[in-house]
C-alpha cells in the first residue's frame, strides 16, 4: 500500500470518532493457493493467516478448486470471514478490490473502512462502532435464525460426454478382456452443504450420478446399457473441544503432499485428483484428533475406520492408524508421519516444500516401509505357468518411494512444473515380461473361449507399474480471467511410455462453465502406457445453481 493508502487509513479512523479499528490482512501466498485449479491444502493458508493478522485467536480455512470460506476469530469475541470463488481470488491478485465488496461478512458492529494494498497483499481497515450512551441494546438473533445462518449450500449440475479408444492388440483382442464401452455420458448432480453452529461443523457431499455407456468392439457391440448411482463422497462432524482441539469423525477425502503426480506421504489415497480437476477423489472414513499448539505446528491422530467409498485398487481393506506432524513456516513447511496397522507394515513417510524465491519452490516427498502387498508374477500352474501373489510380504527389503520437484512461476502466469520419482515397489525388468506374458496369456484363454475375463482386471496394488518416472506440467489459471489450461506428460523412464493429458477450462459467467480433458498413451501392448487405452476425451458443462 502505497503514502496515500496510508493517509486514507489514518484519516478515516480519525473521523470515525469512538470506533476501534484494525487491519484485516488477506496475504498474497493466500490469494494465489485460493486461486488454483485444485483445492489448496489449508494448513498453510491457516498459518499465513494468523501471521498477517495477530488480533485473531484462531483462524480457520477451508477451500475446494470452487469456492472458499476463511474465519478469523478475534480475542475478544466476533468472527470476520471471507467468502469466495477461485475468481474472486484471481481477481484481488491482479490488484482489483471489487471483490472485497461482496466477500466480507462482518460482525454486526463493524464496517469496511479504507482498503489498499501494500508488497505482502491487501489490508482492509476495520471499524468497531461503539452504541452511543443510554441507547437500548439490540436484540440478538432468535435460535431459529441463528441455525439458518450457519448453513451455508451450494447445487452443481455436471453434465458430460467422453469418448475413449481402447487398445484392441493382444493384451485385450477385440475388447473381450477389458469390455471398455467407447463413449460415456454422464449427469450429476453435486450437493455441498456445511452447517456450523458454535463449536460443531457438519459437512456433507451427497452425489447422484445417471451414466450411459455404448459399445462398438467386442462381444457387446452395438449395446449400451445404464446406471445411477447415489452416494455420500465425504459427510463428517468436527467438533472443537478448545481453541487448539479438535475431534472430527466421518468420510472425508485427505490429502496433503506437494507431489503432483503422486504423492508418497499419503498412505490413505493412491489417487490426489490433480489430473482432471472436475473428477472428484470419494473419501474413505476417519477419526480424527487435531492438536494445533501453535499456528506453526499441527499434531493428528489419524484412524481409518471405514472403506467409504474410496478406490483401494484391489486392496483388502484394513483399519490402520497414522501419528503425523505438520510444521507451516513462512518459506518452507513440511511433514511427517508414521502410519501402521494390524494388517499393514509400519510405514515412515514425510514430505517437505521450500520457497526459494518468489518464483521458485522446491518440494519433496518420500515413503519407507518393510516389503510390500503389492501382487508381483511369481512360478503358478499350467497352462500359463505364472500367477500373481504378494510374494514380498514379508520381505525384510527397505522399499523406499520418492519424489523431487520444482515448480516455477513466470511473470506471465503460468506454473512450470518437473518431478522425478522412484518407485520401490516397482516391477524391474523381469516382473514386467513376465507379468505380460501373463496378461497377453490370460487374453489368449479368453479369447479361445476357455477363460471368463474378470471385470476387476489384473490389480496389482501399485500406485505405479514401474520404478523410474519423469514428470511435467504447464499451468496457467484465470488466462483473461476466464480460461484455465493444465498440460502434463509422465514419462516411464523404464519402458520409455508416456502419457499426455491436458485439461481445459472456460468460465462463461458466474453460473456457467465449460470443461474438457484429453488423454494420450503412447506406448505398446507390453508398456505401462497405452496397452489398455490408447486415448480418450471429454467434454462437458457445469451449471452452478447456488
């Protein structure tokens, strides 16, 4: 903020007679989290929060890739909060402040005063209107409205149609292994309610899904055939026993790590979503115990009670527990944790990011565990002479899965990204020739008609086929305040595949807007990418009713 923000503030409060005032900080570090293509992790956000505004005794945050709502408690009672889109987020970071007009919410006896904006972000001045002497109170709200005030909804209505080619060589002759339809559309209807009242917070996420998928190749050619589906993708309860406490239980999507393809501090979920952004991640069930003894560190009991909904990529579900502990400084801010279980090897993972310049950030991530359950080929009976099974169990092997990143950011906008990870689990040279002799096997049988296909596949319980991967991004958000672009390729540096996506995004208007993703593998029928599906693309459209 510049002398003559600072003259209007001075002279403002000055005329504001008995009215207290103070500066609400919304940092820049905030603003661009909140305006990125996928939901942002809130610790960090919380965190610069509560250093931009020391007058709040506590601040919470909670973001997806569409919205955003930020609550700072004050010390002597009242909550500020700041309620947003991605756009409302673009829009102040290019140094508009007409979103500030319309995504405050203030106590009922505070107002904006003067706004500008300095080299760490936007200050917004705060007036606190004391009642003139003798006047009569007034009366707070009836319990009725007081419920109704803390519900907060929002409707989306998706719609989408994909057309995928499927790789019809020996690995899947003339589809009748695999069974891919060519083209799916799909409705849905996406419900987000958030209910607070007091110390409690409710969240639920109720899906309904109508898909229809068409055949042209394969035993079901011609066909096409049905479904709906109703589902709870996350529903939970928090409650805050004191400031720095918190209990929540329920279905909830976790997810934490810098990694964009994948993330190895994260036991919980093989998937985080960053691919295609409208394709959401179903959460699995959690009981959860946050410490926060101070903005800079969170302590979390983790336990997975419950499947939910969540893909376990042919896993057995198991109940296991994770200890992990959260630092959040201001240039760098990691984690870690150990998670463990009755059915499942005590794993040590961590992950860490550091802010090199204001353009460059480095980031890490990294898993240590004892053998494996992922299936590897192994000696099996005739005819084809080798079988799938968890032969490193029991391995006393150190697995290690890592990732090494940068991102940097040009002054025009867009985010470049490169990653490099290793998978321990990994299937070397041998595993994967045999696993294809496998796979191609097994198609052979079904093809003669001495084999049924199993709709499940081949599930191996890896993240990755094979151990050595490079990766690349382009992003580039709120191009003209209105399109988003998001590149990738991921390069198997094993058995030289790779797999191109790109995803694509147009806001029409406040209520409107259109999406696309493609997908490209290039690799042959015994090679990670492409064996299955060779390419694919989708369109859609989204409208937000609420």
């Amino acid at each position: 903020m510049g002398w003559r923000g600072l003259v209007v503030l001075v002279c403002l409060a000055a005329a504001a007679g008995p009215a207290d005032a103070w500066e609400l900080r919304l940092p820049l570090r905030v603003l661009r989290a909140l305006a990125g293509p996928t939901a942002p992790d809130p610790a960090p956000i919380r965190s610069d929060l509560a250093r931009a505004n020391p007058w709040a005794a506590r601040a919470e945050a909670r973001a997806d890739r569409l919205g955003f709502r930020i609550e700072l408690h004050a010390a002597e009672g009242g909550v500020v909060a700041v309620r947003g889109d991605r756009r409302d987020a673009y829009q102040l970071l290019l140094g508009s402040a007409e979103p500030l007009q319309t995504i405050l919410e203030l106590p009922g006896n505070t107002r904006r005063g003067a706004v500008g904006r300095d080299a760490e972000g936007w200050v917004v001045e705060l007036l606190r209107e004391e009642p003139a002497e003798g006047a009569e109170p007034e009366p707070g709200p009836s319990w009725a409205q007081t419920l109704w005030e803390g519900i907060t909804a929002s409707l989306r209505l998706l719609g989408s149609h994909r057309y995928q080619v499927p790789a019809l060589g020996s690995l899947n002759p003339d589809n009748r292994v695999l069974d891919l339809p060519r083209q799916t559309s799909e409705a849905e209807v996406r419900l987000d309610l958030t209910a607070q009242w007091g110390r409690l917070l409710l969240t639920a996420k109720p899906r309904v899904r109508l898909t229809r998928d068409r055949w042209q190749d394969g035993p079901n050619a011609g066909e096409t055939e049905g479904d709906e589906e109703t589902l709870l993708l996350e529903g939970a309860a928090r409650w805050r026993l004191h400031d720095t406490l918190f209990v929540s239980f329920g279905r909830e999507n976790l997810q934490w790590g810098p990694g964009q393809l994948v993330n190895p501090s994260n036991p919980f979920f093989a998937e985080n979503g960053r691919e295609n952004p409208v394709r959401e991640i179903a959460g699995m069930d959690f009981l959860r115990v946050v410490w926060l003894p101070s903005y800079e560190w969170t302590v979390s009991w983790i336990t997975n009670t419950g499947r939910g909904e969540g893909d376990l990529d042919g896993r057995d579900w198991h109940p296991s527990h994770a200890l992990k502990v959260e630092y959040v400084g201001y240039e760098a801010n990691g984690g870690l944790l150990v998670h463990a279980g009755p059915d499942e090897e005590t794993s040590v993972r961590a992950y860490g990011k550091w802010t090199a310049s204001d353009a460059l950030l480095l980031y890490g991530e990294a898993s240590l565990q004892k053998g494996s359950k992922a299936l590897y080929p192994a000696d099996g009976p005739p005819p084809l002479g080798v079988t799938l099974a968890d032969v490193r169990d029991d391995d006393p092997a150190i697995l290690p899965f890592t990732l090494a990143g940068a991102s940097y950011t040009l002054e025009a906008g867009p985010t470049l990204t490169l990653e490099y990870v290793f998978n321990g689990e990994g299937y070397h040279d041998r595993d994967a020739d045999r696993f294809f002799d496998l796979a191609h096997g097994s198609a052979r049988l079904v093809e003669a008609g001495l084999a049924s296909a199993d709709p499940d596949g081949l599930p191996l319980r890896l993240r990755l086929l094979r151990r050595h991967y490079l990766f690349a991004q382009y992003l580039h958000s709120e191009i003209a305040d209105r399109f988003t672009v998001l590149l990738r390729w991921t390069q198997n540096l094993d058995d030289r595949s790779g797999l191109a996506t790109g995803f694509f995004e147009w806001n029409l208007s406040d209520r409107w807007r259109l999406f696309s993703f493609a997908a490209y593998g290039s690799g042959g029928n015994r090679d990670e990418f492409g064996s299955a599906v060779r390419a694919l693309g989708l369109v859609g459209a989204e409208f937000s009713a609420f």
